[in-house]
C-alpha cells in the first residue's frame, strides 16, 4: 500500500510539472497577445493625439486651449490628464504632494517656471500653494511640462503620459511605459477619456487587450499555486524516502 502511494504521489509530480510547463505558456502567450492588442490602441491614439484640436464643454476650456497653443499640445489630451489627476478640481492635493488641476509636485513647477517664467511679474519671491491652485497657472506649468516631454520623447504621446506620471528616467530605464500598474492604469484612463471628450469609442482592440490581461494575471495565480503544491509534494515525497533520490 506503502508503495502504491508513492506511485501516485510521484504521478502527481509529473502531472504538476506538465501544467507548469503548459501554464507558463499560457502566460507567455497572453502577455504577447496583451501587448499586441494594447500596441494597437497605443498607436491609433499616438497618430491622432498629436494634432492639435480645441476642447470645448470642459471647465477651464479657455485656459487649456491658451497653452495648448502656446506650447503646441493638443488641448484634449490636457483636458484628459486634468480629467484623470483632478477631476477638475483646482484645489485638489495628492498624498505625493503634488497640487491643483494638473497635479504638479513643488520641485517640478520650480524647474519648469525658470524655464517659461509663467509667474513672472504675478508676485515677488517664490511660487505658494495659491500659485500651485490657481487654475491659469497650474493649466500653463502643466501643459509646458507635458509639451517638454512630448518633446523629449519623440512625438510619443503614450511615453509622455507614462514620464508625467512616473517621471522621464522611469521610461527611459525600462525602454517604455513602465511595468507599475499606477503607471499603465493612467496611461489607459486617460486615453479613454480623450476618446469620451471626442464622442468617440475606445478602438475594439481595447476589450481584447483587457481579456488578455485578465488571462495572464489569472494564469500566474495558477503558476504561483503549482509552485506551492510541488514544493509541498516534494517535502511529502522526502519523508516517504526519507532522501532526495525518490524519483
């Protein structure tokens, strides 16, 4: 009986590692398909997103399309980002510490308004928290520091949201959008909003990039499940043989 035993538990070893294998596939070919279908909705937004259009119906509209010309982003694509950080709420604070419509940290509005000197004349001394909530200003730092990344990325809308949100060395270091979920969920929220403020729908690649996602993150839970019952066969299997020579 003894012995019958240890046959089952060594054919569920090998059926174990038969689904490793097979689930590691799985995963490989969800992320490829994933990233594939998000490639495509990446693209159609980055040839579109670069032209520069009004935005209209949108809080702060006047101030949006002022800078979107002055600095030559598409007013849209700040509408998005304003939409996506604030809600539209000018006196809106992060727990990153960062301010107002277009959530800007206190150090990154020093180094851009020395470069565009948006506050100049408006007051004496160093930018406060009301510079930081006053809406005008917050759009015109904002939009400058995007346009300034749009511009070191090449044109590439989508790297550019990912460095707003997770800086410019984040996307440099890993070749692209960052691996952060923060990250990767913002860059999606705020195409999707830049489709809502036009009337139109989120190309139908998007819903299988989400599907795909979906099956990879659901096929590591099994791969991390596997990893646990082998590691607890492998323990039941040693004190069977009472040695690491059991197959």
């Amino acid at each position: 009986m003894r012995r019958i035993g240890r046959h089952r538990l060594l054919a569920v070893w090998y059926v174990l590692l038969v689904m490793l294998v097979i689930d590691a596939g799985i995963i490989a070919i969800a992320r490829y398909m994933a990233e594939g279908y998000r490639q495509a909705v990446f693209d159609d937004f980055n040839s579109s997103a670069n032209k520069w259009r009004e935005i209209e119906k949108v809080p702060y509209a006047d101030f949006i399309n002022h800078y979107g010309k002055v600095y030559q982003l598409n007013p849209q694509v700040t509408a998005a980002v304003i939409q996506a950080e604030s809600s539209f709420q000018p006196r809106a604070v992060s727990r990153a510490g960062a301010y107002g419509l277009m959530q800007v940290i206190p150090d990154t509005w020093r180094q851009v308004n020395k470069r565009v000197n948006i506050c100049k004349g408006r007051h004496a001394g160093e930018c406060t928290t009301e510079c930081y909530f006053n809406p005008e200003l917050n759009i015109g730092i904002g939009t400058a520091y995007l346009s300034e990344m749009v511009q070191r990325f090449k044109g590439n809308m989508i790297l550019a949201l990912a460095a707003y949100n997770a800086g410019p060395g984040a996307v440099e270091r890993y070749g692209g959008v960052p691996p952060y979920q923060e990250t990767q969920e913002y860059v999606e929220r705020i195409i999707g909003y830049w489709y809502q403020n036009q009337n139109k729908l989120v190309p139908v690649y998007a819903v299988p990039a989400r599907r795909w996602e979906e099956v990879y993150r659901a096929a590591w839970w099994i791969f991390a499940g596997i990893i646990v019952g082998l590691i607890t066969l492998v323990r039941q299997m040693n004190r069977l043989h009472r040695s690491w020579r059991w197959r």
